[in-house]
C-alpha cells in the first residue's frame, strides 16, 4: 500500500508543472486584440488641450495576459518614430483580459499652438508594440509644444473597462 501510495505521489509531482503549464495564459496578440481611439464625445477637449480614451479589447476565444505590451509610441506617415515626453507613461498592468473584456486608458497634450514660439506635429500613428508584432491606430491630432522640445503627454492609470457584448 506505501509502495502504491509514494509511486502516485511522485507520478503527480512529476506531472504538476505540465498541468500548470498547459493552464498558463498566453500573451495578448494583434490577431485577437483590438486597439480604438475614443474621444469620449469631446470630454478631453479643452481651447488648447486634447485628449482620448485609448480602449484595448480581447476579440479572442480565450483569455490572454497584458504584459507583452509595450509602451507607447507614436509614427509619422513613413513609420518613423515621432519622440514625445510622457509627463507620465503607465506600464500596462500585469493582468489577464478575458474573452470580450478591455482595458482603457486616458492620453491627455497640448493641442493648441499655446507656445510663443512653439510648434505642433500631426502624429500618423499611434503604435502599442507587443513581443510579436505591434497595434497601430490611425491617430491624425495635433500635438504641441515650445520650440526645441517634443511634444508632452500624459498617460493615466490603466483601468478595466465593461466587457463587450
């Protein structure tokens, strides 16, 4: 009966960590991930400042992990990269987005030529690299700012949003 009873035991250790591996959830990926650009029906617009809701939604049949993302960038019309600062870039949070669910965060800048002297730049793109691959979003805003300095922006926290019906 011990015999019986140490060879279960260690069969089951054995086959523990591919049990815990075939439950593991995969990372988000450009197929069944979708990004949107939501100007939240002009709330984040001001005489000189703009802003959107930018929405990440899982269009997959199962549910994948957040942390392969990147952070944000933005791309001129020839996929160049754009610089800008981030007065504060959120990481993506390190959690699972189940079938239909989103996260949203909001993109707050200068929209306005408000800088004396000053300049803005037209972004194609805004791009959300993953470990393979990337989501693009058309973008066409402007951004501002004084001569000499990229344009600013201001992330805030990452936030679940309702899921999809």
């Amino acid at each position: 009966m011990m015999r019986w009873l140490a060879t279960a035991m260690a069969l089951g250790l054995f086959l523990l960590p591919l049990c815990g591996h075939a439950r593991s959830v995969r990372d988000c990926t450009f197929r069944h991930t979708v990004m949107v650009l939501d100007d939240g029906q002009g709330v984040f617009d001001g005489m000189m400042h703009g802003g959107m809701w930018l929405v990440l939604r899982n269009t997959g049949p199962r549910a994948c992990s957040l942390a392969s993302f990147g952070p944000l960038l933005f791309e001129d019309e020839h996929h160049r990269a754009i610089p800008v600062r981030w007065q504060q870039a959120v990481a993506m949070p390190d959690s699972v987005l189940r079938p239909g669910g989103q996260v949203r965060t909001a993109l707050r800048w200068v929209s306005g030529n408000a800088f004396d002297p000053g300049y803005c730049i037209m972004p194609a793109t805004l791009v959300l690299p993953l470990r393979k691959g990337a989501l693009r979003q058309a973008f066409g805003r402007s951004l501002c700012a004084p001569s000499g300095m990229p344009p600013m922006l201001e992330q805030q926290p990452w936030q679940a949003g309702p899921e999809r019906q």
